[in-house]
C-alpha cells in the first residue's frame, strides 16, 4: 500500500498515483473501456417556480437504458451542475427529487433551487433497477449475469453516464461539475470524484470509514447485505489490502472534498477513522497548493444529514464551483 506520508515530489506522486490507481482498477473488476452512445431523451417535463424538471432516459450499457430525475433551474445560462448519488433506500432516485421519502435527502430538488442543474439517477438494484422477485440492493442477479465486476464498480460507470448527460446539457459549465451523496451515496460520491477528473467539488457524507480499521468490513463485500465488492473480503483476509479511502481521495486531488461524519454514526464503523484519512490526504493538497480543498467535519447525530451540514455543503459548493 502506498504510504501517503512518503511523497515528496511531482514524480513521486505521478508513480504513486498509477499504482493506486491499479489497485483500484483491480479491486473494483472489470469495467468496460468505453462509455455507450447516451441516445438521451426526455419523456416528461414539468414546471415549478424556480425549476424544470426533466424525466428523462439513457443507456448506461449495450442493453440497459436508465431513467433520472434531471432538474434545471429557471432564468441560468453556464450554470454549475450537481450529480445526486441517493443513499442505500428503495425508492432511489425518488428520494433525491424529492418525490418519496426523507425530505433532506431531496438533494437533486434542493440544488435546483440554488441554481444548479442537478441529475439524479437510479443506482443499479434501487429504484426502478430493482430485478424482478429481488428485494432492493439484491446483487444475486447482478453476479449471475456479470461474474466478473463489482456492484461499486458498477456504480461508478453508471454514474460516469449521468456525467455525460450533464455534459451534454447546453445550460451546463462543464468547467463547474460537483457530486453529493450520502450513505451509499456518499461512498459513491467519492469514488466517482476519484475516478473522474470531471468532478470539481464533492460532498460525502457519511460514506465510508477506513477499510483496515473497520470492525465490519464484511459489509462491504459478500458477508453484508449489499455485495459492493467482493474481493475486499480476501484482501482483507489476506491482510493484502492495497489502497484504502485516503488514497480514493488523494487520487481526487486537488478537486475540493468535503468529508462529513457522525460519530455516533450506526451504520458506518469506526467513523472517527475518517479524520485519520483526511489528516493523510492533507499534505498532498498542501502539495497542490491547495490546502483549503479538502475539509472534515463531524457531528453527533447519528447517520442523517442534518440542517448544519446541509448548510455546510452548500457552502462548499458555492465556494469551489
């Protein structure tokens, strides 16, 4: 594993950098090459006061086409966009544009009204991706058909379409492109700003905490409910694991990162590893020349976004987009 802390030059952070980058590739299995031809349309749109918003559908594979809520604020050329990553809930995309569910959680809504063009799609297993006869966030089907990825990695190409189909919009400055998530979509939030050099600004929260210190890191793989990457568990096993979430964060350097945790947080274990992370990844964006992209922030109420740091992200965005 690389050591962070050992980095002392452009050269030596470029040498790193791929062999995380290796790591990452391996553990998240295989992913195709190249992303499919969108063939976006848009099958509903209704006003609001400050927004439109858009049902609309794309292909994220040769033979899968998925919807998303897509929201575009009214009276804004060039604006900022915002991909929405739902949390771990059935309702999926929903619950980001506000239409089921927790209300805070209503983030595609929420930016939209703050001037963003927001998208919101269903992750695979969730919301309308959600296989016949399988309850929500069942990967059975998903390992039958496809032995050789991961759910995560999965995840993150399906995410890299929504990025695409921001891209396309006219209204968008592509130069202006942030993700939020919380839970899963906090996880996913900062694997996508990881690995796509597009995302300018990411909130997380409440996504993760280190893999080495979790005292359940089978929940990441075929021993939790959701089998987001099975190889984890033999790294792990193996005591063979080759990256952790500071060095998913390094390679996001510097795009700003806004890491949001809760200590009493029973969903994550051991979130008080999230400031160690962060602490690591710290003298790289001081590398950079920018010390002030990456943050951390904790609070006590558990596994929820709260009023606080709802305000806190918008802030982060409002800054660094």
């Amino acid at each position: 594993m690389v050591d962070l802390s050992s980095l002392e030059s452009a050269a030596s952070w470029s040498k790193a950098r791929k062999e995380i980058a290796a790591a990452v590739d391996e553990m998240l299995g295989e992913r195709p090459e190249k992303r499919v031809d969108l063939q976006f349309n848009i099958t509903d749109e209704v006003d609001f006061p400050n927004y439109v918003r858009r049902r609309v559908n794309y292909f994220v594979d040769d033979w899968t086409r998925v919807s998303a809520w897509m929201f575009l604020p009214e009276g804004r050329d060039e604006a900022p966009a915002m991909l929405c990553c739902h949390q771990e809930c059935r309702q999926g995309k929903d619950e980001c544009a506000g239409l089921e569910g927790n209300g805070r959680m209503a983030l595609a809504q929420h930016y939209a009204d703050r001037g963003y063009v927001t998208i919101a799609p269903d992750c695979i297993t969730a919301g309308e991706r959600i296989s016949s006869r399988s309850e929500a966030y069942d990967s059975t089907m998903f390992y039958q058909d496809n032995p050789t990825m991961s759910l995560l990695g999965k995840m993150l190409v399906d995410h890299q379409h929504a990025l695409d189909v921001l891209e396309q919009e006219e209204r968008v400055d592509g130069a202006r492109i942030g993700v939020v998530g919380h839970g899963l979509g906090g996880a996913n939030a900062l694997l996508l700003a990881a690995m796509d050099r597009r995302v300018q600004s990411c909130v997380s929260s409440c996504g993760f905490s280190r893999f080495s210190t979790d005292k359940d890191a089978g929940r990441w793989s075929e021993d939790g409910p959701i089998n987001l990457l099975p190889k984890l568990k033999a790294a792990l096993d193996g005591d063979s694991l080759s990256f952790d979430w500071e060095h998913l964060m390094a390679m996001a350097a510097p795009s700003a990162i806004l890491v949001i945790t809760a200590m009493a947080d029973a969903a994550v274990s051991n979130p008080e590893s999230c400031e160690d992370a962060v602490s690591q990844v710290a003298r790289l964006y001081k590398y950079f020349g920018a010390p002030q992209a990456i943050e951390h922030f904790s609070h006590d109420d558990g596994h929820q976004v709260t009023f606080e740091t709802l305000d806190m992200a918008d802030d982060w965005f409002e800054r660094w987009l």
